[in-house]
C-alpha cells in the first residue's frame, strides 16, 4: 500500500532528524505497537537503538521467549531482556487500588528504563509505541471533559521527571493503522494481528492483590481461552480477548470432592481502536467447552463466568 510506505519513508526521515547521533532506548512490551515503533525506528538509526523488554512477571505464557525470539533471531535489534519479576511482585505487595497498581507500575517501569540507559551509559531519547488514543484517553475520556478514567502507564509526565526525550513516531496512528504499518515492515500477519496487551499486564487483569500465584494461574486458564478461540478459527474475528481472575471463591465439585476455589472471568470484545467496544457474542457451547477446559486444566479455578458489558459502560479490561 502506497500510502503506508510513504508514512514508513516519511517516519525514517523524522526519526533520523529528531534523534541525529543521539542514543534511543525502546521499551518493548510484547505487543504488536512497541514492536512496530522499534522495528521503524531501527530501520531509521540501526543500533543506535537498545530495546529493552520489562519482564515484569506480569506477561502471558511464553511471551517473553516470543519476544526474545523475534528481536534477536528475525531481525538482530540488540535487545536487553531485564529480569524483574521479584522487584515488581514486591512492589505490588498489598496493594490492590487499581490506579495504585497503574501507577506503581509506570513508575517502576520508568526506573527500570533509567536503569538500562545507565548501563548503556545513557541514552537521550527514550521509543514508546503510544498510539492516539492512549493519548486521548489519558487524557479525558466520554464520561467527562477532564476525568481520567485510567492512568495508561506510557502516556504522560515523563520528560519532566526524565533526561530523556520521547521518540513516538505511531502518536497520530489508531491500531489498523499500526497494523498495515507492521505488515509494510516486514512482520507476518499472525504477529501483526495480535491482540492488543496493557502495559500492566495481568496486574489490570487480577482485581484485588497480584502475587506470582495469582499470575501463574490466570496465564494457564488465559492460554486455554485463548487456545479455544483460535482452534475455533475466531482470532482474528475478535479485537481482544483474555481471561481476569477474580478475588472471590465459590464453593464447586470435582469427583467426590468439595472444592473452594477462586472465579475466573472471560472477556472477548470487537472494537476498532479500543475506544468503544461491543461484546462478542459466542455461541453457548464453545463457552461451555472453555469452561470446563479450564476448570478441569487449572488448579485454583472452580468456576467461570463471561463478561457481557459493553464499553461504555464498561471498560475493556477490568482496572
Ligand atoms: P480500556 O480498559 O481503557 O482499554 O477500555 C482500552 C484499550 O487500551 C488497552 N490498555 C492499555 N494499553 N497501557 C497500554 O499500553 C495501559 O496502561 C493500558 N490500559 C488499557 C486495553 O487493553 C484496551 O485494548
């Protein structure tokens, strides 16, 4: 697509122009928007950029080997991958505010970054992959003119608290728009088509207290949905989809046992650009066959419920 590969030819030339001979530290988080402003902005300046991917203990199953696997092998961008699971879990420790968790995170994720650029000894700008509507809905959101509904954890307040200045070369791009760009670059359409990830990743998808347990258990039961709605051939059909897990038990049975066990919640929702969403309306057997997958899979989940809210009212992810 032509106009695609202007805006490629015109970014590279952007890019090179902001950042001259200057040092750039991206942060990766997994998704597709970081992944496509890195792969751009290494076309543009070659290893004058650093990637750095924030394990933060709070990504998907495998995630972190996919990443690693793309950076290093497909396209050799140097990449340090920072072990920092224990530092955010402590962190996250007793705190079960979502804005709390939000902010923590971001900030936690920004002294990582300064970390990294010291160790690189120092980088002056620092690449995210924010998109227009994390700038807008940082910003204010339908319910009123100046109410942040979410703190987006890339969005906002940096350069003030930072030495770096910020490289965002997707700012004016929704999501398609990121993805034809990615497709322009080279990525396969099965990354490229990936549903979108928060920045805080699972913390935002276990209301109440995140601990590694917790992490490890939602991963399995999210995998198994996820499984499911692939092997039903409705990925791609779908904007986002993704399994929450709730600070509540119920009582079930397994055999002859009583079990007492935490509730797992599934959202699939279609959007456009994750500003509005409507619910996806799966048939009631393949619900029922994730259900029991993932009851009879995951140890600590008895029960599963699916999340029919619409956005508005509701948001997409449940923090
Ligand atoms: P909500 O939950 O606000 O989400 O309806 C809209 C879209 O944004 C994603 N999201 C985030 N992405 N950092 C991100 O990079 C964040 O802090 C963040 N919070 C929400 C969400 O997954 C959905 O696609």
């Amino acid at each position: 697509d032509w106009t695609m590969a202007a805006y490629r030819e015109t970014k590279v030339a952007e890019i090179r122009q902001q950042v001259g001979e200057g040092r750039v530290i991206c942060g990766l988080s997994g998704g597709v928007d970081s992944s496509v402003a890195a792969i751009l902005i290494h076309e543009a300046i070659g290893d004058q950029l650093t990637c750095v991917f924030v394990d933060h203990g709070l990504l998907r199953l495998n995630e972190r080997e996919q990443v690693e696997t793309l950076f290093r092998d497909h396209y050799n961008i140097p990449l340090v991958v920072v072990d920092a699971e224990e530092r955010f879990m402590a962190g996250l420790d007793g705190v079960t505010d979502p804005e709390k968790k939000r902010k923590f995170i971001g900030a936690e994720f920004i002294a990582v970054f300064e970390e990294e650029a010291n160790k690189l000894g120092g980088a002056d700008f620092l690449a995210q992959g924010t998109l227009y509507p994390d700038v807008i809905e940082s910003v204010s959101f339908t319910g009123g003119p100046s109410v942040t509904i979410k703190s987006h954890h890339n969005v906002g307040g940096l350069p003030e608290r930072m030495n770096m200045k910020l490289v965002e070369p997707l700012r004016e791009l929704f999501k398609d728009e990121v993805r034809e760009l990615g497709r322009e670059l080279g990525l396969n359409d099965q990354f490229v088509g990936r549903h979108p990830f928060p920045g805080p990743g699972l913390a935002i998808r276990i209301p109440g207290e995140v601990t590694k347990e917790r992490c490890d258990i939602l991963r399995k039961a999210d995998a198994i949905y996820l499984d499911e709605i692939r092997k039903a051939g409705l990925y791609d059909a779908i904007w986002q989809a993704f399994a929450v897990l709730l600070p509540v038990k119920t009582v079930g049975v397994m055999g002859d046992h009583r079990t007492y066990d935490s509730v797992c919640g599934l959202r699939a929702v279609t959007s456009t650009d994750g500003m509005t969403a409507d619910v996806y309306p799966f048939d009631a057997a393949f619900l029922t066959s994730c259900a029991t997958r993932i009851v009879n899979e995951v140890q600590g989940i008895n029960r599963v419920v699916y999340d029919y809210t619409s956005k508005p009212p509701g948001t997409i992810e449940w923090e």
